[in-house]
C-alpha cells in the first residue's frame, strides 16, 4: 500500500523545512509507503535549493518545477503528473502536520468500497506563524459531504485531503486548461461527491497556519461581524459566478457518467439564470439549505444571478 503527498510551492523558504520534516514524522500503517511529490511554481527565493538538500537526503522525495500556475492548476497538475498510488494527500508548504494526519485518513479511507471514488477532510486546528495555536479551528457548524452543497459552500480546506486513484482517475478527466479554471481542494471534492463518497472528519490531525501570505486563508467555520461583513461585500460584488460556471463544466465532463437526480442537480446550479422555473426551484430546494446564515447568501447570490 502506498500513499503520495502532493505539495505545491511558491517562494515557501520560511516554514518548506518545518512542514516537510512534519510529513516525514507521520506515523503510517505498518504496510504503507509514503512518497512525497512536489511541483514548484516558480520560486524565486531559497525554495529549491531546500527542495534539492531534501531529495538528497531522502529517497522518497522528487520534485520538479514549471510555469507559475497559481495553486489551483499548480496542484492539479500534481494530480496528473503522479504516478499511480493506493492514496494520495494534498499538502500546502506552511503547516504542521500531526503524526497521525495520515493514517487518521487511511484508516477512514480502508473501512470503504476502494473501487469508488472517495476523498477525506477533516478539521484543523488554526495557528499562528510560529505555530502557537489560536482559541479556535476550522471546523463548519454543519458539515455537508453530498453533491448539492460541496457545488456552493467549501466545509475544509483542500490540505486535509486525501482520496484513492479511483478519485485521482476522475480528476484527470477536467482539464483546466479546457474547462472553468477552479481551485483544486473545491474541484477534487465537488468530483467525489458527484461520482463518489465525500467523508468528513470533525476531528483535528494538523496545524493550519496563518501568517499573512497564505494563498488561502482561514475563512471558514463561525466568524466575527467584521469577517461576515467583509463576506457579504465580497459575495454581493463578485461577478465571477464561479459555482454555475463550474457546475456547467462538470456537466460537459461527467454528464455521460451520472444519474438523471445528478444531471439536474448540475443543471440547477449551472442554467438558473436563463431559465425561471430552475431559478425558483434552485431557491427553494432543501437540497441546498444549511439551516445557517448561509442559506440567506445563498438565495441572494441566485437571485442576483451571481452564484
């Protein structure tokens, strides 16, 4: 059995040392190998030299570069350039990882029908630069896994992921360069709980740091006022309709491998704004609630036609 940890990074001198040593450190079941595969995009400081001193002090470790891609399609092109393996886990360059974030997800991953599609995410503890924890983690006040809601709302961040090759085989089929760009944590997930099993894990196996230059910070679970002002500015002025353009792309992809309740779900999501009966029901399904504030966002992102 063998696991691959693809990680991506970008000028990620500062704490590449601490989260590599913290992957290194895990604790996996007795008959599973590790290797880490790592795509840089175009650092421009001390991370490849890092990255050279790490491949030749341990023999599970290659990398390469390219273009700078943005961590999305950077990622993504991790999932198509790794070769094939039991399971396979996305890192970003900046945390710690507990002993058992692995096998915490291995184990949760075995208990499970190997040949479907599945991808498993879990809570984190939030900390700050220096890794001292901060009074609170990423943890949603209610946790989604089916298709309706992974094609609006993000429970989890992309590096608590791990999923199984038949999930990695579906992912390679969406070509972003062809298809709606999108972040690979929201891709990979929407794809397994289209095709798949998505599986939450309220428990913490990691430290997600903040530190001011994260790609992607930490704006899930309850938030401050501040931080639900700012939401609901970014949400009412974002033109990019990404959850209807992505919707429409998973369509073209997958519509030929899916179930007529699947197709329309999508097709909800991705044709409201030209069709009124699809916009009234959109807004009115119980598939999409929460039974939280979010439920208000929604209807006002789809009623504006910007979902």
């Amino acid at each position: 059995m063998k696991i691959t940890v693809l990680m991506s990074t970008y000028n990620g001198e500062k704490y590449l040392r601490c989260q590599l040593d913290s992957i290194l450190n895990q604790t996996l079941p007795a008959d599973c190998a590790m290797e880490i595969l790592i795509r840089d995009d175009g650092s421009n400081d001390g991370t490849t030299k890092i990255l050279d001193e790490y491949v030749k002090k341990y023999d599970n470790i290659s990398w390469y570069t390219g273009e700078n891609l943005r961590p999305g399609k950077s990622f993504w092109n991790l999932v198509k350039a790794a070769g094939n393996s039991d399971f396979y886990a996305f890192a970003d360059q900046d945390d710690f990882w507990n002993p058992d974030k692995l096998s915490a997800g291995i184990n949760v991953l075995l208990k499970e029908h190997s040949n479907i599609p599945l991808l498993y995410n879990s809570a984190v503890t939030v900390a700050d630069e220096n890794l001292k924890e901060l009074p609170y983690s990423i943890s949603p006040e209610k946790a989604f896994t089916d298709l309706a809601h992974s094609l609006i709302y993000s429970f989890s961040p992309g590096c608590t992921y791990i999923f199984n090759e038949a999930a990695r085989k579906e992912f390679i089929k969406y070509d972003q360069a062809k298809e709606f760009p999108q972040l690979h944590d929201w891709l990979a997930v929407r794809i397994t709980a289209l095709l798949g099993k998505v599986i939450y894990d309220p428990n913490e196996h990691m430290l997600y740091r903040q530190h001011g230059d994260n790609a992607v910070g930490a704006s899930f679970g309850r938030k401050s006022l501040s931080e639900t002002a700012k939401r609901a500015k970014r949400f009412l002025t974002s033109t990019e309709c990404v959850r209807s353009h992505t919707a429409a792309s998973m369509l073209r992809v997958y519509g030929n491998e899916i179930g007529d309740e699947q197709i329309h779900i999508l097709n909800m999501v991705a044709n409201y704004k030209n069709n009124p009966e699809l916009k009234t029901e959109l807004i009115n399904s119980p598939l999409f609630k929460t039974g939280t504030g979010n439920d208000t966002y929604f209807k006002i992102l789809v009623k504006m036609g910007r979902l």
